[in-house]
C-alpha cells in the first residue's frame, strides 16, 4: 500500500463565481449586473483578493447604465420636439 497525497481542494477566493455572473448580466440586464458586480467586488476587497471580471463589470455596468440613460433623454427630447410642432 502506497502512501499517495491528495492534492488539496481548491479554494476560490470570495466573489469570484459572482464577478464573472455580475459580467454575463451586464449584457442582459444592466443595472442588476452592475449591482452583482459591486456586491462580488466588495467581497474580495474585504478577502483581500484582486477581481478583474467583477471590476470590468462594473466599469461596464457604469457606461451602458450611462449610455441607456442618456439614449432615453435623447429619445423623449425628439418625441417632446415632435409634438410639440403646431401646424396653423
């Protein structure tokens, strides 16, 4: 009989699964990726860890919430322009 180690399981650090899901749902959904990124950065800033998915979440969170927001403003502003043209 041998006497064979096993390795050791690895161990994720916090926030890891949840940084790279906060990133899938930014493309989906904006504003809840965004949210699930914060939450995943958050968690390995406290364990002390670096997390690129979830930091590219949220920058790309920030600019299609942005984007969104600004595309609305301009799309009532042509809509408000648009009635408001009186034909006499």
């Amino acid at each position: 009989m041998s006497n064979l180690q096993q390795a050791p399981a690895g161990t994720d650090y916090p926030g890891k699964t949840l940084g790279i899901v906060g990133l899938i749902l930014v493309f989906f959904t904006n504003i809840i990726g965004l949210i699930v990124s914060a939450i995943a950065l958050n968690q390995s800033k406290q364990a002390g860890y670096k997390n690129t998915p979830a930091k590219v979440g949220v920058i790309l969170g920030i600019i299609f919430v942005a984007l969104g927001v600004l595309f609305l403003i301009l799309w009532f502003g042509i809509f408000a322009a648009a009635f408001s043209v009186s034909s006499y």
